[in-house]
C-alpha cells in the first residue's frame, strides 16, 4: 500500500498558500530559510571534546589477497597477504597499515616474480612499510606480508553496548569440549577490527577488492565474500576454498564463516541466495530466511538498483559479539535466529533480516565515509525493515515499528541527544546509538512524505548510482536529493541531520461560531538554547458534516496560529494527520475527539494515540469502554494487544468485567496471533483470574506457541498451584528443549529441591539464551541447601570461564549473587545462634554446623570470583565483572 503523498508535491519552495487556511503571518521562502540558518541555530550544539577527522588518505587499497590457515589449539590464524595499492595524491616513500595483535614474519615487495624484502616498523597497531624508494599515483605497489594473527592475546580489547567485542577472529569451542556448540571459525569487522585478522587500511573511505584462499580441515565448510571460484582437497585431511569479490567494498565488511554448517540454496534472478545453519535446523531454513528472495526483488524495484552483488548468503554463528553483520555479499548472524518453527510464531526476527539485507546497498554499496556519517549505513537500514513491512503487510506495520522506533528514541533521548551526523565523539562505536538507527530512521520517512515517493525514491537511486562503490557523507545524500527535485535541502538537513533534540508541541484547538472559524495554536516548548526552532511542513485534516478535507501548513516560529473556515464546529482536527513527525507532542483534545479520532480517521496512530489518551483511568459504561471493547477486534495485533492490557479497568467494575473476561477468553482461545493469545492470558491471570480460567490455561499448555504455554504455566501455577506443577511434570515428558526452559522458569521461582536435576541437565544441554538460562539457574541455586548449591556452581564456573562475553558475565554475577544468599545464611543462623544461647536452652551443635558449612561455602565462592577474575584475559568482560 503505498503512502498518500502527492499533497507534498505542491508545496513548491516551501512557499504554502492557503485556500480556506489562513496563518497569523504569511511565511515566504527567505523567511524560513533565515530562521532555519539565523542566529537563534547558532547558538545549538557547543561540543566538546577532539573533532573527529574523516580519516584522511594516504593510500588507496586496490587489491586484497589472502591465504590463510589456523591453529586451533593456539587459536591463531597463519596468513599470507599481498596488499594491491598506490599513493593517493602525494608522492610517498611509505605504506602505513593497521595489523592489530600480530607477529610479522615479512614483508616484501613484489616485482614481477621476485620478492624483495622492506624495512618496516611495527609498534602498537601500526604497521610502517619503508618502500625503499618514492612512488607517485600513477604507480601500482604490490606488498607481500607473511603474518600470524593472535585474537587472543590482544593486550586490548575493546567494544561497545552495540557491539561487545572488537577483536575481530574468533574461535569458538576450539578444543571441541563442549558438546553443546560446534567448533566454529567467524570474524567480525566493524568498526575497525579486520585489521585483527589481516593488514589494511582498515577505514571505512578505502574500498578494495578481494580474494581469499582459505585452508581447513575437510570437515568444514566455508563462506566469505564474492563467490566461491574452486575447492581443492589437499590429500592431508585438509581443503582450501578459493573465494573471490570482484567489486571493491570497505575492509570492514571482509568476513570469513567456517564450522560444519549445512547450506540450503535458492535462486533470485540467477543469483545464488544461500543460509548456512547448524545442521538441527536445516529443515528450518527456509522459513527462517525464507522471505530473503522476495526482498530481494522488492528492494531492487523499489531503489530502481538491483541487487549489486553477485550473491547473498546468509549465515548463523555461536556466541556472536552483537546482532547481525551486513558483511558484503554474506549476512552474519547470531545464533537468536536459529529457530523452529514454533519459535517462529512467537518471533520470526524478519526485521532484522530486512535490516541487513537493506544494508547491502546502504552500507555496503555506498558507504559511511567516516564514523561521523554512521546514520547513512543504520538509518537506512533501520527505514528498509519499515519499507518491508508497508510493502508486504500493509501500512499499519510499517507504522507500528516507525512507532516503536520513535519510542526508543524518545526514551534514550532523556539522558542523550546529540547531532544525528556528528563529529565529536568519545570512540567511534558511541555511533551507534539509537540516534544513529531509530532517530535517523525516522527522519527519512519525514523526508520522504516532505518530498514526496516518486522524488523521495528517485533521490536514492540517484545516491546509489552516483556514489556507487565509493564513501559518501550525509552531503551526498542531500546534493542527490536536490538535484532530482530541484529542491534546496539545507533547511531541513540543518534541522535533522546536523543538530540535535527534537520537536516538543503543545497543540491546543478552537472553534469560534460566531466567525465559523477553526483555530489551531501549536506551541514549540523545546529548549531552543539546545535545539533548533523547527520548520516543518505538516498535514491538518478537518472531519466536519460527514467530510474530511486537508490543509499542508508550516510550522515555523515559536507559536503557530493556523485558522480554518468551517461552517459548523469540526468533530475533528487531526493535526499532522500523516503522523509523520519526529516530536514529542500533547495534543489536547477531548473526550469524544479521541473517540472520533479512533472510529474514523484511518491510520495506525489514529487508533493508538485514542487508546494512549483515554483509554486508561476510564470508566466502565462510558464510550473509552467501549472504545476498548472494540479495539480488541481491531485488524492489527499491536493494537489489539493494547486494548487487552487495557481491560483491567473493567474488571473493578462489577457490570462490566463479564463482558471484559468473555473477550479476553476468545482472544486467548482463538486469536491468530500468538502474542495476543500470549497477551491475553497474561491479563486474564492478572485481572480476571477465577475458576473459569483455569481452563483456558489448560488448553493453552497444548498450543503451537511456546510464549503462549509460558504465560499458561505460569497463570496455571500461580493460581492452581497443585495442578499446575501436576501439568508441569507432565510436559517434562516431551523433552523438548524449549519447554524444558519454561519449565526451568517455573521452577526457580517454586525452588523445589527435588527439581535439581532436572534444573542442573536443562543449563548443562542448553544451545540457545545461555545467558536467560544462566539467570535462571542462579535464582533456582539461591533457593537450595549448600551441598546443591555447590554442585551447581561448578556450571556456573564452566560458563564464567569458557562461555560467550555475554555468558561469562552473566554466570560470574551469578556465583556473586550466590556469595551474598551465604553471607545472609550465616547471618540468620548465627542470629538463631546467638537467640539461643542467650535463653541457655539446647544445644547448639546442629546450627554451628550449618553455619561453618555456609562459611565454607562463602570462602569457596570468593576464591571462585578472584580466580575467574584474574584469568580473564578480556579486560572489557574483567570489567563487566563487578
């Protein structure tokens, strides 16, 4: 469906003239652009800190050839690189390259087929290669560098909340002890970590082409960027796999994947379209990435650039440092996507998939030509999951997750805000940030409905093909977009792209009869010391005598008077009716325009905003109840969600909660959507738990969804307590690994001792949410004697020391956790002591026992700390270790 945007055509040089709308003052083109520029802007943004450069070029990387091979036991990757490049513009005698962590065994120049040897120094991260003469730009150097790779004996490490780790190679499960995971090879480049793995100019404004010879042992598979030229077995047990990229993209994107996966291929306008998975899921992977070739096809025909690559891949990793990885021709990501297909009913991760798959041409084709200009990769990444979601489901799913982009950035934007492009920074990896992905996500689709689809979709396609295989800043991205409407852009650049904040509106409506006239008063309340006083175009609908009809106005100064002729007193002005603004906003409208807004204005936000406003706090019998009622039937899960999280109020009320129940059961009961069903027995158990009910949950523990069976078994224990843990035992029969972690849940919260086993095999056998599974097991140890506490520390201790980042933190917090419920165990029994002594009665044998058993536990788990503490090796999770 595609969105109603010819009205923006017309307003030519933001100059806007109103029919029956009339402003205060009459705005021209130099009066908005000199407020958009003027004086009152230049006293935003008063940044601190160094100025963050585009990395400037000395020398431009042509050509990158690879061979490498690995030892899994010291975990080091044994390589051979031949860097292809010349000189910029200025003559040099050098070659400076990052090799982060390595032992250089040569370096040498190569001249026909002779290779001669160079001086070089390498300190710190930096790799200085003496040519041995001055070359020019019109001078091609061929460098040889026999290297070996050491990820993990960095003296440094560091990352980010967006991405935990950035030592760029990482062996997993090397020595093959733990059977829960397979031995796995990955790399991971962004921001500047493939210099870990091979020497480059590793900055995002170099582009190379590539080829890589990859040697392992025949039981692996593998996958890099380009396409897969030969396979040549080496009759020694091992294989090396001849990987070749044509088309230069950025150093960052480099990417090797190697374990035992299986592959599953599909085919998109002759191109291979491919999803590498551990080999349990294999018969999921069609419905994991199934939708791959069809986005494809839309995101081609939608930027009119198809797909530019000559394949696309997709692969799935264990312990994977963040998300996903839009790696040039071949998607990493992590093990969450691993899925069956009843996990894919609760969620199907398609966004995410979009998001990198989008990437592919913002990012990976044009790319950020520094850090600063990250909003040009995630932004767009970030609107290509909105541009899926209108595309295949229709317009009220692009809004719910422009929606919740909007909410996320809102929420950070209380401790946050700052420039979209930036460039004061503490490190670069600061960028990404919900500025960078949901603010910058939003602000395209304002420019979008500013400009209209037709140019708005032009203007990409004319960024893409004018910056192809090559670094752009966000300047690139407006020249393209001016050149195609014939629009100045710096106004609304200005505002969005380079400054910070947002708007903040107060909007207030009257009608006066007696001039049959409406008022619309819309008050910037943002502090303009910080942030910009906004100029923005926005749609005003009127819905007056069975009619709607809409009026573009610009907002413009601190308080906007907008009037409108009407006739008779409007049910409703639905003021920026698209809802497309970027704002935080109180609309103050009453009672029944919520309503009215609700019934009968068209958009996904025209029925949540009602429900936000008056749809809590309200009474039964009035019509916000019955609003309620009726948005449980609403066409879109979200909102029938919503309205059911609502109902509560209903049940306070004696008339109303029979109705309230009956519709939240048949939700439960019969709704398509899993987390409405989920949604529905959660409030049921809150709100209108009784007898009825238990039913319900019954019949839920035997549903497709396993986000549904936890909310049943969790409702069912709660409050038929004997039965529910009678269901529980019973579904430990399907020994399905999924349930089992429900279970684990249930348990840790009823502590049961006899449920020890059972708790310690669901950690131990667990591949997926190690971490959820870790937390689970510290509650469920916190609630056990110290003979079961200790025996389950040792799992804890296994994870802490040989686990994922993300793992290694969460089982060292536990073990801490579990630390202080001794010290409280000693403490109340030496109070038991101490009461008992002081009355003479008894004997005191039995609690100086148990004390001296939990001190020595104290001790034991202290020892544990210091020692995992000590030997973490990754200073960034020595951190972490609180």
């Amino acid at each position: 469906m595609k969105y109603k945007l010819t009205k923006y055509c017309a307003i030519a040089a933001m100059v806007i003239s109103f029919a029956t709308c009339k402003t205060a003052k009459e705005n021209t083109q130099t009066t908005v652009l000199k407020e958009a520029s003027g004086e009152q802007s230049k006293k935003i943004n008063k940044p601190s800190g160094n100025y963050r450069y585009t990395p400037t070029i000395l020398s431009d990387l042509i050509h990158t050839r690879l061979e490498v091979s690995f030892d899994w036991t010291k975990k080091y990757l044994l390589g051979k690189a031949i860097i292809t490049c010349k000189p910029h513009f200025y003559p040099s005698q050098q070659l400076v390259l990052d090799a982060r962590g390595m032992t250089i065994n040569e370096v040498s120049l190569i001249q026909g087929a002779t290779r001669n040897k160079l001086s070089y120094f390498y300190m710190g991260d930096t790799l200085t290669i003496d040519l041995g003469k001055t070359y020019t730009r019109t001078d091609t150097i061929s460098v040889f560098i026999d290297y070996i790779s050491k990820p993990d004996e960095l003296k440094k490490v560091g990352g980010s909340s967006a991405i935990s780790s950035d030592k760029g190679l990482y062996f997993i499960n090397a020595d093959g002890k733990d059977k829960t995971k397979p031995r796995q090879i990955w790399t991971q480049g962004e921001t500047q970590a493939s210099s870990v793995w091979f020497p480059t100019i590793d900055r995002p404004n170099q582009k190379t082409t590539q080829e890589i010879y990859i040697t392992i042992d025949t039981v692996f598979t593998t996958l890099s960027n380009g396409v897969l030229l030969s396979s040549k077995n080496n009759g020694n047990g091992t294989r090396t796999d001849y990987w070749k990229m044509n088309q230069p993209h950025t150093p960052y994107l480099f990417m090797m994947a190697i374990s035992d996966f299986k592959v599953v291929k599909e085919q998109w306008r002759n191109k291979e379209v491919s999803y590498y998975v551990d080999a349990p899921y294999e018969r999921y992977a069609k419905a994991i990435f199934g939708n791959t070739p069809e986005m494809l096809e839309f995101f081609s025909n939608q930027l009119g650039v198809e797909y530019p690559w000559d394949k696309y891949a997709q692969v799935v990793v264990h312990d994977y440092v963040s998300g996903a990885m839009e790696n040039t021709t071949a998607t990493l990501h992590g093990a969450f996507l691993h899925r069956d297909s009843r996990q894919l009913l609760d969620n199907s991760n398609e966004a995410v998939i979009a998001h990198e798959l989008f990437h592919q041409w913002f990012g990976d084709l044009v790319t950020c030509e520094s850090w600063s200009n990250t909003p040009l990769n995630e932004s767009f990444a970030t609107y290509g999951e909105c541009l899926w979601d209108e595309y295949k489901y229709g317009r009220d799913e692009a809004d719910y997750g422009g929606a919740a982009d909007l909410r996320r950035y809102l929420s950070s934007s209380t401790d946050k805000q700052v420039d979209l492009i930036r460039f004061y920074y503490e490190q670069q990896e600061d960028m990404f940030d919900s500025h960078s992905y949901a603010k910058g996500g939003r602000i395209l689709h304002m420019l979008r409905k500013v400009l209209g689809d037709e140019a708005f979709f032009e203007g990409l396609k004319e960024y893409l093909t004018a910056n192809k295989f090559k670094a752009a800043e966000a300047h690139h991205l407006r020249l393209a977009m001016e050149k195609v409407s014939g629009r100045d852009l710096n106004w609304f650049f200005n505002q969005w792209f380079f400054n910070k904040g947002h708007m903040e509106l107060d909007i207030q409506y009257t009608y006066v009869d007696s001039s049959q006239t409406q008022y619309v008063f819309v008050k910037q309340t943002q502090d303009l010391s910080t942030t910009p006083l906004y100029i923005m175009p926005v749609t005003v609908s009127i819905y007056a005598d069975g009619k709607v009809t809409e009026q573009v106005v610009t907002l413009s100064k601190g308080t906007d008077t907008f009037s409108f002729a009407a006739p008779t007193k409007p049910n409703l002005v639905n003021f920026d009716s698209e809802k497309m603004l970027l704002c935080k906003k109180t609309d103050n409208h009453t009672p029944d325009e919520w309503a009215y807004m609700f019934y009968h204005a068209p958009l996904f936000l025209d029925r949540t905003e009602p429900l936000d406003k008056s749809g809590k706090n309200y009474k039964a019998g009035t019509a916000q109840a019955k609003m309620v009622l009726d948005a449980m039937n609403d066409k879109h899960y979200a909102i029938r969600e919503k309205a059911i999280k609502l109902s509560t109020t209903m049940a306070k009320n004696e008339q109303a909660k029979p109705t309230a129940k009956a519709a939240l059961i048949k939700l439960a009961q019969q709704d398509a959507k899993a987390s409405v069903r989920e949604t529905a027995i959660e409030i049921l158990s809150e709100a209108f738990n009784d007898s009825t009910c238990e039913q319900v949950y019954h019949d839920a523990l035997r549903d497709s969804s396993y986000a549904v069976i936890k909310a049943a078994l969790n409702a069912y224990v709660k409050h038929f307590k004997e039965r529910g843990l009678k269901a529980a035992s019973y579904l430990e029969k399907q020994n399905n690994t999924n349930i089992n972690s429900i279970l684990a849940g249930v348990y840790a919260n009823e502590g049961d001792p006899a449920k020890a086993t059972f708790m310690f095999n669901t950690v131990k056998s667990s591949t997926q949410n190690m971490t959820t599974q870790l937390a689970t097991y510290g509650r469920y140890l916190k609630k056990m004697d110290n003979t079961e506490m200790k025996k389950g520390v040792a799992l804890l201790d296994e994870s802490a020391r040989n686990g994922s980042a993300f793992s290694k933190v969460v089982a060292y917090n536990n073990i801490k956790e579990l630390r202080a419920q001794c010290k409280t165990n000693m403490d109340e029994l030496q109070k038991q002591l101490d009461e008992k002594k002081q009355s003479g009665i008894g004997t005191y044998v039995t609690e100086e026992r148990k004390r001296d058993e939990w001190q020595n536990l104290f001790d034991f788990l202290d020892r544990t700390l210091n020692d995992i503490k000590t030997n973490e090796a990754d200073e960034k999770i020595r951190s972490r270790m609180n």
